[in-house]
C-alpha cells in the first residue's frame, strides 16, 4: 500500500519543522516516503525527540527581566521589569538591557547593604545602550542554584544620579511577609545616602552563576567592568565612578540556554533518526 502526499497531510503525518532561536538556526525538515509502516515509524521516532526537547525546556524554565526603562514609561528609566519574581533551582533569569539610552547593570548586593556589592555575588558589568537603539537588545542568563535563600540585586551606575536609591533593585525569591520582603529592600536602597560601591563582582555568585557576559554586543553598545571585589574585603570605594563611555568593550553570547536546548534536540533528533534508519 502506498501513501500520497495528501493523505499523508490529511493523517497529520506530514513532518514541517521550523526551529527559531537567538542564533537565527532555522531546521526544515520535509520527509516523503511512499511506504505508509516506513512513514508511522518515522512519525514515532519525531514524536519522542520533541517530546525530548519539551521535557529539557519544562526542566529549564526561563524568565525574563527588563533592565531599565525610559522616561515616559511608567515607573520612568531606573527599574527592573519586574523588579520581584520566584524562581526555582534550574530557572534560567534573562536580564534583558531594554532601556535606551541607558548604562546599567546587574549586581548582587544584600539585604541590610542594599547599594553595595556583595562581596563574592555575582555581576554583569555596564552595559550601555546608545540613544534610538533599534538592535537586538543584550542579555545576561543568570542560573538559580540555591533558591531556599532570597537574592538581591540593583544597578550600581552612579551618573546622572544613583540608581540605586532611585529605587532600581530587584529580588529573586524574596519573602511575600514579614521583614525580608522586597518592598522592605527597596525602602531600605532608597534611604542609601552616597554613593553605591563601583568594586566588579563575577559570573558566579552567591545562589546564582551566569557562564558568559551580557551579549550580543552590536550597534554602538558595550559592556565594561570594573576592579574585581576580593571575598574577603569591603567593597569598592564610593568615590569610584562608574564608565560611562570609551573603553574596553567585550561581551559573549546571551542565549546560552536556548542553544543548549537546540542541541539537545537534534541529538535526540539524530539519534532517533539513526534508529529509525535501522528500522527502514
């Protein structure tokens, strides 16, 4: 017995798959096979691989956080979108650098020293958005390692004015009572008088660890980072400042989560094919 294309449409066997991520990789995939048992046993073979791939994205939930604003947005330019989320072990945050212009960053701090970096806590460096900025906005992946513990962070820029006591900090796992909520953070960041340590945390912080800087990196914005914190001193002087152009830029890929899962998939995919190959 043989299949025609139509009926092979009409049984929801037709295969069309199109796989779009951050690294612009598009997978088409269009199998025709005259022989009905060859074509259902190609079918099984897919339909465990995308099951695959949803089982690895449901074990690596993502959430999106915007890094600054503009002026006429409401809250204006110094906050994070949203400022306060839940996040399990595994969850992948995306800090995504929306605020244009802008030059912000995300840094670890604690609770009682809200405006000052955490010595051994994590940070993604200035990241600067020139004016009119109509490119692929940079991200930063942060991973959740320990979330049986509340984590805190702000924007440590200091020009025109500190962000941090202008409100932009934000929490991950932050209690919903109590003394330890995140309202009771940003009252405490808002009370900060001076000026926020300027010291550079790392990738890996404390409940949390990022594996490469905010990226891409293109069409005027840049990344700098400062003096790294030693663990085991205070941080930086306040009487730093923080860039806020020239310089040395860098910056690496930010979808280092989505590009896991792709290629997962199409090692499910290729194994799946290799048996299916032998079936045939």
């Amino acid at each position: 017995m043989f299949c025609l294309r139509e009926q092979l449409v009409a049984r929801g066997v037709g295969v069309d798959l199109t796989y779009l991520n951050t690294r612009h990789l598009i997978l088409h995939l269009y199998f025709h096979h005259s022989s009905c048992a060859v074509v259902m046993r190609l079918r099984t073979v897919l339909s465990f691989s995308l099951g695959a791939l949803l089982a690895v994205a449901q074990d690596n939930p993502m959430q999106v956080i915007l890094v600054g604003s503009t002026q006429d947005s409401p809250g204006g330019i110094f906050q994070f979108i949203p400022p306060s989320i839940n996040a399990t072990n595994g969850t992948t945050i995306t800090f995504r650098f929306t605020g244009a212009p802008g030059n912000h960053t995300v840094t670890q701090s604690s609770f009682t020293d809200p405006c000052d970096p955490l010595p051994g806590g994590f940070d993604s460096g200035w990241v600067f958005i020139p004016p009119n900025n109509v490119s692929t906005s940079p991200e930063w992946n942060l991973t959740i390692t320990n979330s049986s513990r509340p984590l805190w962070f702000f924007c440590k820029q200091l020009l025109p004015l500190t962000h941090c006591s202008a409100g932009m900090v934000g929490a991950i796992n932050a209690p919903s009572s109590g003394n330890l909520t995140f309202s009771a953070y940003q009252t405490n960041a808002q009370a900060f008088k001076g000026n926020s340590g300027q010291g550079q945390g790392s990738l890996v912080g404390q409940g949390a660890s990022a594996s490469a800087a905010p990226g891409p990196i293109v069409s005027g914005a840049q990344v700098f980072t400062g003096v790294p914190i030693a663990s085991d001193t205070a941080p930086s002087s306040p009487s730093n400042t923080a860039p806020v152009g020239g310089g040395t830029s860098g910056g690496g890929s930010g979808s280092g989560a989505l590009g896991l899962k792709v290629d997962l998939f199409l090692t499910f995919l290729g194994v799946g094919l290799g048996a299916f190959i032998g079936l045939a």
